[in-house]
C-alpha cells in the first residue's frame, strides 16, 4: 500500500474509489501524567506525550490502511493529520486520505 500526502503518484493512473479514515483516541496514565507537569514546569520536551501520539498517529494509518484495502485500494493519496483534546489527558489523532487503484 502507498501512503503519500500529494494529490497524485507519479506515473501512475488511478481510479478513485473514495474517502477513507482512521482514529484513535489515547491517554495517559497518573504516573506520566505527573511527569509531564513536572516538564511543563521547567520547559522541553514531554517525552511520554510524544510517544504517545507518534504511536496514535500509527494506529491512525493502520486503520485508514485497512479500510483503504476493504475497498481494494492500491493507495491513500493526499494523506492528512488532524488532532484533538477530547478530554483532559487524552487526544484524538484522525487520518485521512483519498483511497485509490491503479489502472
């Protein structure tokens, strides 16, 4: 599967087969949430809060892969990210695309 964020592969014809998306929503737990007040406290990077969207970002694809696939695509193009809090401690990554099959 090709994942790119341009409108077009190069050398490639496609057929558009239509909007797909993938979510998630993560937390935290207390412990690294304490942790990361301290940080707030003294500046620089909140390295718990990093992992964690990095790896929400991942599950986002994933699940934008797999709808992608259900419909027999060969591509995502014009891949997009988007986030936000949804409760305090916890935040929704959304990724979206255009699924797409080569002819």
């Amino acid at each position: 599967m090709i994942i790119v964020n341009t409108p077009t592969i190069e050398g490639k014809a496609v057929q558009t087969l239509g909007l797909v998306t993938g979510n998630t929503v993560q937390s935290k737990n207390a412990f690294k949430d304490i942790g990361a007040g301290f940080r707030n406290l003294v500046g620089g990077e909140v390295v718990s809060y990093t992992k964690m969207l990095g790896e929400a970002r991942d599950e986002a694809v994933n699940r934008m892969v797999k709808q992608a696939q259900s419909m027999g695509a060969d591509a995502v193009v014009n891949v997009r990210f988007s986030s936000a809090s949804v409760i305090e401690g916890a935040a929704e990554i959304l990724a979206w695309g255009t699924a797409v099959k080569f002819i």
